[in-house]
C-alpha cells in the first residue's frame, strides 16, 4: 500500500530529474527514478495541462508538498523566479488571489513586488529571497527595510487607483529558502519556505506586525483577478 510519504518521494525524484535534463523522457526516468513505473506514469499525465518545464516544475513542487515533501527540499530544485510561482500557488490554494513580478510607479518612484497575494482585508506583499545562505545581521535588516518601502509604495499605488470605504491591511512578509536569524525583524515576518504552510494557515497573525492600513473600493481585487488571468495566459502560451 502506497503511503503519502512514498508519494511524495516520487514526486521529488520526477521533480530532481527534470530539474537536472530540462526534459522529461518517461523510459529514462523509469530507469532512474525510485518509484515504480505505474506512479511515473500518473505523475506525468498530470503534468499534461502544463505547456513547459518550469510550470511542470511548480507543479510538481505544490503537489510534493501536498503529499508531505518538505517544501524547502523541493525548493531547492527550483530557480529564484519558479520559487516566487512556487509561493504565488501556494498562496492561491488558501484562497488568496496572487500575481508574481508585480510592477508599479507612483509619484515617479517605482517597485517590484515578487508576490502580491490579496484576500478580502489582507494583502501580503512578498519578497523571495532564494539565497543559498540563511539571511542575518545587517544583510536582513536591509531586506527588510526595503520591503517595508515597497509596501508603503503599494499602499500608495492601491489608494490613488482604488481609493474607497473598505478597510484593507498591508503586509509586507519576506520569504527565505534557509531558516532566518530572526523569525520577525522590525515587525516584519520572515519566513522560511518549510514553515510556508503553518505560515499562511494564520495568516492573521501578521496583523501584529508591521501593516499598513488603508480604504480600498470593495471590489478591489477584482482588478488583481484579471491581471493574474492575463499574467498566467501570458506566462504559460
């Protein structure tokens, strides 16, 4: 009998294979992987919708995670853009809507947001870092200033464009690939990618760090909706 362990073993090795060929051969991979061939088989239809290798790959990840991998393991097989994919689903499978590589210019001053992950009243603008170090000392302090910048750029950006009655908090939140020196640096958390999970399951809890408040039109995130649909149409053609 085939445990969630035993799958997500599985889905690792077919996530190690493509990530070292940049291909995906079934009869080289039977030969290779640690799984028999029936569960390579399933694994690899699923990927079917996906129309290249990084999409495969971070689907491959989420899915590893939800069958128990660690999710700093399979991150390690991911490159800094597939990791900030990796966040946006994972994101999106707690009911967020998200979008990666979020650009805005307010006031002549611009930024990038790696993710912009918006609820009802929270908006989590993340920052990825996959730095092959665990983040401390006065490198973390400056990561961490500058994403409390982007984010009062973002609070600016929503209410010139999306000014209303309904209360939203910011939440500028960075994302590591090791674990941090520090879990909350001037009232910003930091989270490693293993404790993603546990991390957005309370997500609430970010309220009692740094945020921003601001009044946004009820339906504001209906905008965020369209733009993710045209991001993914795009990324994925």
């Amino acid at each position: 009998m085939k445990t969630s362990s035993d799958r997500s073993k599985y889905y690792e090795a077919v996530l190690a294979y493509i990530s070292q060929r940049g291909e995906l051969n079934i009869q080289e991979l039977a030969n290779t992987a640690p799984a028999p061939l029936e569960e390579l088989r399933a694994i690899v239809s699923s990927l079917s919708s996906e129309t290249n290798i990084s999409a495969a790959k971070v689907s491959l990840a989420i899915d590893a995670v939800a069958n128990g991998s660690d999710p700093q393991t399979v991150a390690r097989f991911l490159s800094w853009r597939e990791m900030e994919d990796f966040v946006a689903e994972a994101c999106r499978r707690v009911g967020f809507l998200s979008r990666t590589s979020f650009r805005l210019t307010v006031d002549g001053k611009r930024a990038e947001v790696d993710v912009l992950a918006a609820g009802s009243s929270i908006c989590l603008a993340v920052d990825c870092k996959r730095w092959s170090k665990s983040l401390s000392g006065q490198t973390l302090r400056k990561i961490v200033e500058k994403s409390l910048h982007r984010t009062m750029l973002l609070k600016n950006y929503l209410e010139k464009r999306f000014g209303g009655d309904n209360l939203v908090f910011l939440a500028p939140v960075v994302i590591s690939l090791y674990e941090p020196s520090e879990r909350v640096v001037s009232g910003v958390f930091v989270v490693p990618v293993h404790s993603i999970r546990g991390f957005l399951a309370s997500v609430e809890n970010v309220l009692a760090g740094a945020v921003y408040s601001t009044y946004l039109k009820p339906d504001w995130t209906r905008w965020l909706e369209r733009d993710n649909l045209n991001q993914s149409l795009e990324k994925w053609r």
